[in-house]
C-alpha cells in the first residue's frame, strides 16, 4: 500500500488591521507574531486565532526575530529604532528601545544562542547585549549593507552592492571580504554554514563555500532573484525570481550544482511572492499572486525518477505575501497582502 502523500490541514485563521511584512514563531510553535508595515505588533495564538496587540512601533515595522529558546522579541523599525519586547505580554507597551539612529536597521538577528542581537546599520555591523550595552561595532565595510546572518555565535555573515564579508567577532576581530558580482537581493546560509548563497538583482544566484574557498554562479532567471531558501540538509536551494512562476531547485550534493540542470517546479499560474523550506525536514512551500499555497518534497523520488510534482495545493481568497514554517516544521503560517493570517498542519 502506497503511503499517503503529505498535505496540509487548514486550522485557524484571522484578518489583521495592518498588512504583514515579518512573520516569527515561538519555540513552541503556540503563537505566531506578525509585524506590520504600519507598526502593529500582533501576537495570534495558533489554535485560538485570539489576537494580541503587543505594540505600536510607528511608523512601520521592518522585521521581528523572536528569541532562540526563549520569550523576547526583536523589532526594527522605520524610525530607526530597534526594541524589546515580552512576546507573552498581556497588554500593550512600547518596548525596551535598544538602539535608535537615522539609518534603517536592517537583517535584524538573533544569535543562536540568543543572548546577542545583530543587524546591519550603513557600512557597519552593530551587536547588542539584550540589556542594551553596545557589545561591539564590525565596520566600516566598503558598501553599504542589506543582509545579515549568524553562521555561529563568533562569525557573521552580512553584504551589499558587489561584496559578501565574514566578521568574525571579538577576541579575534577580522572582516573578510569576498566578490559579489552584482547587487545582492538575499543572503542565505546552508544549515551546515559550508555556502552562502546570494540571488542578484541581475537575474543570477551566486554560491560562495566558504570551506574551500570556491565560488560558483548560475544565470537564466528571467528577473532579478528575490527568494532563496535552504533545505534542512543543505542539499537543496530553492529559488525564485521576481515575476517568476516557476520555482528553481539547485542540487549541492556530490560536486555541486555545476554543470548540471536544475529541478524545476511548476505550480503557480502566477509569479511566486514566497519560499520556504522546512527548518527540520525535506518538505518545501510556495505561495504565489496566483493565491495558490503549493507543498513539495524536491529530490530523488523512487526508481530513478525526482519529486517535482506538487504534493498538495491551497487555494485562497487572494494572493500570498509571507510564508512560514515553525521550528518543528509541523505548523505553516501564511499572510496576504490584506492581513489574513491563516494557519495550516503538516499531515504527512
């Protein structure tokens, strides 16, 4: 008997007043909290949909990062402002403001361990103790920097416009520089921290290992590449460009996606708006403007042939803008433009 193919059961759902541009969960997967292009800070329990009003961050919200672990959050904001809060608060504050300035903080981060926040700050890279003491100021680098990851708790990972650098952090505090050929719309880390790999806005994906010192870069896309998106075992990199319909999967087993084609997804009737791959387990989601949610398991499939057809598909009321997978990667929240929120489980 065939075992059945995984799917996702639809469960709670509700519509915000402000439209979602971050999405974070908490370690338990209970709650769900969305940070809105207009400064609402919303906590949604998953089971309920009951909504919590955490904050008001004007005059919008950036990004949030919930701590590892733990139950603090981290916002940046458009006021150049990056606060603290208590994600399991009962009422409404302002936050604990660690750091404010002119310039947009930008790749807002927890570290893994979380007991330091980093984000990218002009030329420079700031990191802060969670009781606001500056810890310690990366910079200046060459350009001005858009994205920003943890590869573990003594490097980072951060690029702008033609470079991607590696800080590495007191008491062996160095900066790294590596080519960019192009301007970066991405950084993302394999989860074995080997790759980085960085979609351009010249329509190409630029892989660096950062192990063997080796780059590699793959063109074609027909727009700028917006989405990357890792596999837990940092065989797959599911990609996509803007105004694409078709998901794009690179292999990095064996040598590498050199020289070979790659896995092409085909789904959505319209460009895909947001990827993610599980942050434990082989199952990747899409949503798209065509207001379809597609589940896939990329890959080998049995007797010889790959896994490129979609496992199952949503349709909604209207187009898709955020996706996200809990840690366990048994919950999926999804967002539109229009603040719904719904939530789905993986019955695999």
């Amino acid at each position: 008997m065939n075992r059945p193919a995984a799917q996702l059961q639809a469960g709670a759902q509700v519509l915000l007043d402000d439209y979602p541009v971050d999405l974070a969960w908490s370690p338990d997967a209970r709650h769900l909290v969305v940070a809105g292009g207009e400064g609402h800070l919303h906590r949604v329990g998953r089971e309920d949909a009951q909504v919590q009003l955490l904050g008001l961050q004007e005059p919008g919200l950036l990004s949030v990062a919930w701590q590892p672990g733990g139950k603090l959050l981290a916002t940046a904001g458009q006021d150049g402002s990056v606060r603290l809060w208590d994600a399991l608060a009962a009422q409404s504050t302002d936050g604990t403001v660690l750091h404010r300035g002119l310039k947009w903080p930008l790749g807002l981060a927890f570290e893994p361990r979380g007991k330091r926040l980093a984000f990218a700050l002009g030329k420079s890279v700031q990191v802060l103790g969670l009781d606001g003491v500056p810890g310690e100021e990366l910079g200046p680098h060459e350009c001005n920097l858009t994205q920003l990851a943890w590869r573990n708790s003594s490097e980072i990972l951060c690029c702008g416009n033609g470079a991607l650098f590696v800080d590495r952090l007191a008491p062996e505090s160095s900066i790294t520089k590596f080519s960019l050929d192009g301007a970066p719309l991405t950084l993302s880390l394999s989860p074995d921290g080997r790759v980085a790999a960085n979609g351009l806005q010249d329509g190409q994906v630029m892989f660096r290992n950062l192990i063997a010192q080796k780059k590699s870069r793959m063109s074609g896309y027909d727009g700028k590449v917006s989405l990357t998106s890792w596999s837990a075992n940092s065989r797959y990199l599911a990609t996509a460009a803007t105004g694409g319909k078709v998901v794009i999967v690179w292999d990095f087993s064996g040598k590498g996606p050199e020289g070979t084609e790659p896995l092409e997804l085909n789904s959505h009737g319209d460009r895909v708006e947001c990827l993610a791959f599980q942050p434990e387990g082989p199952y990747l989601a899409s949503g798209g403007r065509d207001r379809r949610v597609v589940l896939w398991r990329p890959g080998p499939a049995a007797r010889g042939g790959v896994n490129d057809m979609p496992l199952d598909v949503q349709v909604l009321d209207g187009p898709v803008s955020q996706l996200c997978w809990s840690r366990d990667g048994r919950q999926l929240a999804v967002a539109q433009a229009d603040g719904r929120l719904r939530f789905y489980t993986l019955k695999a």
